[in-house]
C-alpha cells in the first residue's frame, strides 16, 4: 500500500530577486517560504517530518492538550530505532522504559493517522537510513527530524534539519516551521583520496580543521572533484556529520549519482511523475554567480585515515599523528581541553598508534549502510578478530541487514568472529542494552565521542569502518593502510 | 514590533521580561547535550522532571551520591541563571536539555556562543539564551569566582546584561555591562509568552494556499 507522499511541494523560479544567481540552499528555502515578512521569521513550508520515539511523545501530548489533529499525517514518517534491543528484536523489550515510549510511539501515530514502521516491518530502522533507502528523501525537498543528524538526507540535495520537540509539534501541528533563513557556506574538497581513506575521513578531517562549532549558523554546501566522486552513501556520510561542527545542515547538489540511486526505490516518483522530478532536480544546484557567505577549500591527497582523541568530534586527527599538546591549545581552552584527554586517559603528544581497544562498533546513521558492512567484510574476509576485542555490526536497517544475509556478508562476520546484530541506533547513544562498560576504549563509527555517549565513562574513538575494523583484527588502533599496502605487495 | 494578538490562541509559554539573580558558575567548553542530559534519561514522555539528573554524570557519582567539587553541589552557588564557556548545547538536538535546565530552576543561560538548534530549543520553552563577548563572560567567571553571591541583571526589553556593581575593599570594581542581540520576533514571544504554533494557526490560510501552488 503506497500511503506515503513522496511529492515535494516546491515550484521552481529562475533568478534570485535582483537577477543574481542563488545558492542551492538559497533555490529550495525560496521555493518553499510560505510567507516572509521583515522583522519575522520565514514560514517554510516541510514537505517531509521523520518521527521516532525519544522526541516525539511531548509533541503528541501536546497536540492533545490543544485538541489539534496532525495537520498533513501522509508527510510524516516514524520509526522505533532508538531504544530497541538489537538482539531478539521480536520479543517484548525488557527495559521498561524503552518498550513504553516504543508503545507510546505505536499508539500516537495509530491516533494520529501516520504511518509507522516498527519493529517487525520491514522497513524497520534507523531514521535517517530508512529515508533514503525507501525513497523518501528527494532532491528539492524540506525534510525535518527530531533529530540532528537528519543533515544524513542533504546528500540529495535536500534542505533537511534537526529539530527540537516544539518544532516537532509545529510540524505537526502546522507543517511548516519559523525558520529564520541560514548563511552559506561551501566546502570545497578537490583531488583524490589516498588509499584506505573515505568519506568518513573526509568529514573527520574538515571538523579538525574548522573545530566542533566552525559551521555554526550556516548550511554547508559540500562540492569538489572529491565529493563529486563519491557514491551516495558516502556523501550521506558527509552530511551526516555537519551538526558536529554546529551546522544547521549540509547538502550536495543532485548527480546523475543521485538520479541513479533514486530510481525504483519504493516511494521514488515513477513513470511521468518521474519525469517531471527529474526535470525539476536538474536545477538544483548552485548557480556560478551565486554568493556563499563563507567558502573553504580542502584538498583531499591530504587527509590520512582520521582519529579522534578526545571528547568532541573536533578533536580528530590523523592516525600517524601525535595528540596535540595542552600548551598549544588557546589558553582559555586549555582548561576544558585537559578535562577531555583526562577523561580518555591520554597524554600531550602521545600517539595512538598500538593503543589497545576494547570494542569495535561498527553501526549509527553515520556508517551502517550497505557499502559500510561490505567494506568491511571485503576487509576481515579471511582475517579473525583479536580474541580481546567484542566486535559489533549494528546495521542501519531491516533492508540493509537483510541485503548483508543475501550476499553472504553474515558468514563473513561471523567467520571473523564480528558480531551481526539487528537494526538500530544501538550503541551509538547506548539507550538499549548495548553499552560499552566505564573505562572500556571503544573504536567507533558513529558520530560523536562525547563523554558517556556511548556509556557512562566509556570512552569512545571516531574512525572510518575500515579503521575499526582493523582495530577489531589487530586489538589495537591501527593504520589501515598498512594492510592495504601488505595486500597489495 | 507587536504582535497581532487578535489571530493567537495564546497557548501558555514562560515569559521572561527582567531578572536579578546569582549565578551558577560552570566554566567548561563546548557543553553538549549529552552531558546536559544523558540520553539514558531520555526515555520518559512527559516533559517533566528532567531536572534531578541535569550534569547527572558530573554531579554524581557511580552510587549517585552528589561529587562535592561540582558546582552543582556547592552550595555557595545558587540562582537562576546558569554561566557556562564558549558553544554551548552542541550536539543532540534532545530539548530534554532545556526542559532539564529549566527544571531545575534556571531561567536563563549565558554564555558566548550557542550551538544552534539548543537556542532555538531553550527560546521555544521560555529559558533565554543570553549571548556575550568572551570579554565579558571572562569577567563574569572572575566575578562570580570572587564573590560567588554576584548579582547579575538580565533585562530582556533593553537587551542588557549587567553585573551589579560590586567593589571590593581593594578598590576593584566588578561590575560591568553589556548589550545583546535577539530576534525581535523571539523576544516579543518571550515577552508575551506566545510560541511559534499560534503565530503559524493565525496563518493556516496561506499554508493552504501554498500547498495549492
Ligand atoms: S544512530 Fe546515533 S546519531 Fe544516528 S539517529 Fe541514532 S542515535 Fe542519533
């Protein structure tokens, strides 16, 4: 049954108000302001609201108490992905607390009328996976989520944000939200990548540069030879991470990489339908005159496997590299930056190199998509796992952990000693059983590193899935490359 | 700027017009909402009672008792206003974390710079997020470090911040002010303690019209 409504609401116009040439941003925010008034915040028009259960049960209550329905429920989407056990998914979770907002989750959108894929469906996942692998995400659209990391679906082209639970309420409540309109910024990373470098490294490299608040304010256009080169689950994997520098968002103009990806997806546009999204899509893109607010350039024969040390997503760097020291640090910093090695329990100057790790987490709406997993089976088929290692493969979705069975990928895993476990965010927040324990280091592909993210005390380093992976093989942090090179020889 | 109040349902949200408080002092860098409030805690559907377990994971230890050197604990600190380093609320988008701050009895927050989608949060909830120079939370740090009873006044109609005069027998003076920036629109909500779902019902029309287009 096809009840989602893929449509976007948009109607192009050529030419910014005084002829200039606009940005993409700039082409879809202007295609979609309901009402803009100086000294007020634009009305902007949400073509698609992506639900799950951590965010939104206050915004349901609070539809209630005001006695309004949910306003357009065939553009709004939700899913269990937060709280759920990736272990017997199918049995009643056990943790109280979880299985009563996954419930609260199925009674709201029954109530209201939305569309659920819950545990069991299919389509089941983690939110910002589902989006693009159904169909759903599209170029040109407004997509929101009580979620940051729903930048994920400007890899498509869209303008796509995180938002709070009163947002999600206006949503809901209005299908458009107050948006006061962003500043732009384009990121340019141009040239090749190195060997056993992706675009997790990419966006590792660039928060380094520009620190974990860099992008604040501004909705990033990624561009460059680099980005262009890269598939779309990687670009995903770009966009994913703009709120880790305190980006409202991040997109990249739509490809024949993107049309591509798109076309027979469930909820896609099909026949003249299709035919008319494409023609519109082509647009999209940032004219030649169009003025960013703020432009950097990186290239990409620089940027080495990336790491990170410490308790932000800024604090990366690449893995031959040593820890920068204290003293170097702005001075007003240094205080907050000794808290952060502290709680990693790593000193100035030191390398990483040869560090034990404890788990390897390979999962989160950053990297669990079906290029990550075959990445890494390609890597460990034929190598095992360090005997001290507990090592997780946490795939982003139902269709993803099914596609993994289907090619054989499971065997893989397993033969190497990795655990394949069921859908979900899983221990990239910790908010169901899998916990990495206090103390434990924990090689990770998800997106942050903050203290006790994934666990109270756990301490937690960033890396590409090939990264992990090697960490999962040696027991220890590990370049890449160094395998890559063997094999090669 | 005014609203039309005629068009608004006028649905309760705190309001804020001017404060006199101490301050709560918690000199840290980029204080993510992870750390604001640990998703662990995320799990209840009510926007009540986040606030026993603000810092949960800095103020408490493993038995959950309170660590005596975190300024949450210290009871020469009180009042409503929290003071805290540079990007503020980065990370999650949880508005746990403002619906945390405020439950445990703050009504502003202040520091220089604000990670995005938490103003937006904290603005949307009737907590106000006040933006200073480096300069002048530098100075705020050193004068609440001294004399941790230091008044400070927020008065959001004149959008001013200011350290009540406090000179000590040295001669020094601690106090200080400075302006700050808000959306008109946002202020005039707090004010008013209207949110942003009325002002958009009061214009469901054009939405309609807009989808039609
Ligand atoms: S995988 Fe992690 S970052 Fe992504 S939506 Fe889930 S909790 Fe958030």
């Amino acid at each position: 049954m096809l009840t989602q409504s893929t449509e976007s609401h948009a109607s192009p116009s050529p030419l910014g108000k005084d002829g200039m040439g606009r940005t993409l941003v700039e082409k879809i925010w202007d295609a979609h302001v309901v009402k803009s008034e100086e000294g007020f915040p634009d009305i902007l028009y949400i073509d698609t609201h992506l639900i799950h259960e951590v965010t939104s049960p206050q915004a349901f209550d609070g539809m209630r108490k005001r006695g309004l329905p949910v306003f357009r429920p065939k553009q709004t989407v939700a899913t269990a992905d937060h709280n759920v056990p990736t272990l017997n998914q199918l049995q009643p979770i056990k943790e109280e607390l979880s299985r009563y907002q996954v419930d609260m989750l199925t009674k709201n959108c029954a109530e209201f009328g939305i569309e659920l894929y819950g545990l069991g469906h299919p389509f089941q996942g983690i939110v910002h996976v589902i989006g693009p692998e159904l169909g759903i995400t599209l170029p040109g659209k407004t997509m929101v989520c009580g979620d940051s990391h729903t930048s994920t679906h400007g890899a498509f082209g869209a303008i796509a944000f995180g938002i709070g639970t009163s947002q999600v309420e206006q949503v809901f409540a209005t299908q458009c939200l107050l948006q006061q309109k962003p500043k732009t910024m384009k990121i340019e990373v141009n040239g090749e990548l190195g060997k056993g470098v992706g675009a997790k490294d990419i966006i590792l490299y660039i928060i380094a540069q520009i620190s974990a608040a860099g992008g604040t304010g501004y909705f990033i256009e990624y561009a460059g030879s680099a980005i262009e080169a890269l598939s779309m689950e990687a670009r995903m994997t770009i966009c994913n991470m703009s709120i880790e520098m305190g980006a409202r968002g991040g997109l990249i103009a739509p490809d024949q990489t993107t049309f591509d990806y798109i076309k027979g997806r469930e909820f896609a546009p099909a026949g003249a339908e299709w035919d008319k999204a494409l023609a519109y899509w082509k647009t999209l893109y940032s004219d030649v005159d169009a003025k960013f607010d703020s432009v950097l350039t990186f290239d990409a024969a620089a940027i080495a496997p990336m790491i990170t040390y410490g308790t932000n997503p800024g604090m990366g760097m690449g893995i031959q590299e040593n820890i920068p020291a204290t003293n170097a640090q702005p001075e007003k910093e240094q205080l907050s930056y000794q808290k952060a090695l502290d709680y990693m329990g790593f000193d100035d100057d030191a390398s990483l190199i040869g560090k034990p790790v404890d788990y390897v987490f390979i999962g989160s709406c950053t990297n669990s998509r079906i290029e990550d997993l075959r990445e890494v089976a390609d890597f460990v088929k034929g190598k095992r796992k360090a005997d001290s290692v507990i090592a997780w493969i946490v795939p982003g979705s139902k269709q993803v952990e099914q596609q993994a069975i289907n090619e054989g990928l499971d065997i893989i895993f397993e033969a190497a000693g990795f655990q394949l476990r069921e859908p979900g965010c899983s221990a990239c927040l910790g908010m169901n059983e899998d916990k990495i324990p206090a103390g434990k280091y924990c090689v990770s592909t998800s997106n942050r590193n903050f203290e006790g993210r994934q666990g109270q005390n756990a301490r937690t380093l960033l890396a590409s899935p090939l990264t992990a992976a090697a960490a999962a093989v040696t027991g220890k942090i590990t370049d890449v490359r160094e395998f890559l090179l063997e094999e090669q020889g | 700027m005014i609203l039309d109040t005629r068009y608004l349902i006028l649905f309760e949200m705190k309001k804020f017009t001017k404060l006199t408080s101490a301050v709560v002092p918690l000199n840290i860098e980029n204080i993510d909402t992870d750390q604001i409030i640990p998703a662990r805690f995320l799990k209840a559907t009510t926007r009540e009672g986040f606030g026993e377990n603000l810092f949960c994971d800095w103020r408490y230890d493993a038995d959950r008792q309170p660590k005596p050197d975190f300024v949450l604990n210290d009871k020469t600190y009180s009042g409503k206003i929290l003071l805290a380093g540079k990007n503020f609320g980065c990370g999650s988008s949880r508005e746990h974390a403002a619906w945390a701050i405020q439950d445990a009895g703050f009504d502003a927050v202040v520091s220089s710079f604000f990670a995005d989608i938490f103003k937006g949060n904290a603005l949307n909830n009737g907590l106000l997020p006040v933006q200073v120079s480096d300069e002048f939370l530098f100075k705020m740090f050193e004068a609440v470090a001294k004399d941790h009873n230091t008044q400070i006044t927020i008065d959001l109609e004149n959008q001013t911040i200011k350290i009540e005069g406090q000179v000590l027998p040295s001669g020094e003076d601690l106090g200080g002010a400075e302006s700050f920036e808000i959306n008109a629109y946002k202020k005039s909500c707090l004010i008013n303690g209207y949110d942003d779902i009325d002002f958009i019902l009061a214009q469901k029309e054009l939405v309609e019209e807009f989808e039609k287009s």
